[in-house]
C-alpha cells in the first residue's frame, strides 16, 4: 500500500495557518521524509458560503499550491484530488497539469472528475447539465493533446486551426491520469482512458451530495474493482496497470484499538484490490499535523 498526504487545509475544520508557506513547506517536507508517496489537493475555484459552512474547507488552487510543494521537495508526487475537467477548455487543462509535470520533474498524478457543485459551475460560466459529456470530451482530448502536443484538436465548444507549438509533459506517454466516481460511467472512462480509479466509500447521504453511486462497504468496493478488472482485460489492458485509491479510515495514535482497526479495515481492501490510501491526518494545528505525518510514517508506513 502507498499512502498520499491530503494537505490539511482540506479539513473543513483547518486553520487559515494552513495556508501561510512555511506551514506547507514544513508539512509537505515531513511527509516525504516520512515516507508517503503523495500528496494531494481538491479544486474549488469559487464555491459558495453555504458549502463551507455544512462540510467545505478552504481551498487552494491546486496547481499553484502543487507547484509551490514540487519546488520544496524532490521524490513526493503530486496529486490532484480531483481537478475538475468540465471548469475549462481542454487546452487550458492540458497546459496547467502539463505545465505541473514539467516544473515538477514528472511527479504529476493527473486526479481528475466531472465535480458536483452545481452553485460552483454556475460560477464559472458552465452548464451542470453538460459534465459528463464535457468531462468525456476532455479526457480524450487531454491525452491527445499531451501524446501529439503539434497535433489540432476539437471538440464541440473548442478547435485549434492549425499545427500548434505546445510542450509535451516529461512523463511519456502521458502523466498518469486517475479518475473519480463510483458509477458505470467512471468504470467506463478508467477502462477508455485512466491510469487509475478513485472510488469513494461511503453511505448513500454522502454518495448523493457528490452525485454519485453509492459504494456503501468493503464488499461493494471489491465487487466494482472486480467488474474494473474484468473490462480492463476485455478491452485488452492489463487489470494490473491500473491503480485503485480508496480513503484511510480515522486514526487516533493514543487509541492503540483504532490503529489496529483502521489497518485492518486497509488490509482488506488491499486484498480486494486497493494500491493506494489518502490519509487524513491530525488538522487542530500545524504542530499536530506535522507530529501526525511522521508517527504516521513510523508506526504505519515503516512497519508495512
């Protein structure tokens, strides 16, 4: 199992400290030094009061704050958790994820989706109703795009005219690109176009809010990553290739009980299928969140 960092600030109860550089820097350094293998961020480029005050937290753009941790470490990779593809033209996407890419030294993991907030496409100038069809466009033409970065592409709302001058990403053929949702539709995109899934599990109240498929327990997660594998090897992909993130339950390091709980409860879902874990840690300051990341390190990562 590899495990990625959410940077606290995604938290609904973080403090704005989490914001301020040195607090990044200090964090994102402790959690490569402590093993994890990401660290991600969310997009939220304008949502409403109303989301913050029932569950949201705040927000960063994530390629600005990705870019900002790529120059203050050296081996972590930086995952966007999810950058929302239907917000803007595919050229647009292609050049901020590549662009993360190249700054990074290719340590870009493309997490991407359709969002949910129907208050924040209104903001931004998009149709709700058109997401998944927007984000089915763009993910063919993002790897076009980044395979044959000369070559014009178009959709619907967007055509390049002519051969272009665009600088392709450092991963070859393409960063990977892991993709979000817990339907038939985000099975379908996996096995036409991702590197990974990113499933969630959770009851069906949470499922809702997000607009998607309820995966509500370990069984129905090991019964979607089955039916992955059995469309990844009909269309002629490895099932093997593909990564499957899921979400570490809570830990509480001065409960010896929920420690065994949480590992156990990931042990069964790496033997159902699961790679990767996001770990949420200790977010009632800086301090805690930094002491977290490295007990963390010590007493999970180091041990397994």
């Amino acid at each position: 199992m590899k495990y990625v960092l959410e940077y606290p600030s995604e938290l609904p109860s973080a403090s704005d400290a989490f914001l301020r550089p040195e607090v990044i820097r200090a964090v994102v350094t402790a959690a490569e030094e402590s093993g994890f293998s990401a660290v991600a961020l969310s997009e939220h480029p304008a949502p409403s009061l109303k989301w913050r005050r029932n569950g949201g937290h705040n927000t960063l753009d994530p390629i600005a704050a990705l870019s900002f941790m790529a120059g203050v470490t050296a081996r972590i990779r930086l995952l966007t958790n999810l950058y929302v593809l239907p917000f803007r033209n595919p050229y647009l996407s292609a050049k901020a994820l590549g662009s993360l890419d190249i700054v990074s030294g290719g340590r870009l993991i493309a997490g991407v989706g359709a969002g949910y907030l129907r208050a924040e496409f209104a903001a931004v100038g998009v149709d709700h109703e058109r997401r998944a069809e927007l984000l089915d466009e763009a993910l063919g033409a993002l790897r076009r795009i980044w395979i044959e970065p000369e070559k014009p592409v178009e959709g619907r709302d967007f055509a390049a005219p002519g051969p272009l001058w665009l600088q392709a990403p450092v991963r070859r053929p393409h960063p990977p690109i892991w993709i979000g949702g817990n339907g038939p539709a985000a099975l379908r995109r996996v096995v036409q176009h991702g590197d990974g899934w990113m499933p969630i599990i959770a009851g069906a109240d949470m499922a809702a809010a997000m607009r998607t498929k309820a995966i509500e327990n370990p069984d129905e997660f090991g019964d979607g990553v089955s039916a992955l594998r059995r469309r990844l090897a009909a269309a002629g992909r490895d099932p093997d290739s593909v990564d499957v993130q899921v979400v570490c339950p809570h830990l509480d390091f001065a409960d010896a009980g929920t420690v065994r709980t949480a590992l156990a409860y990931l042990d069964d879902l790496e033997k159902r299928g699961a790679g990767w874990a996001v770990v949420h840690v200790d977010g009632s300051s800086p301090e805690a969140a930094a002491d977290f990341v490295r007990t963390f390190g010590e007493v999970v990562i180091a041990d397994r």
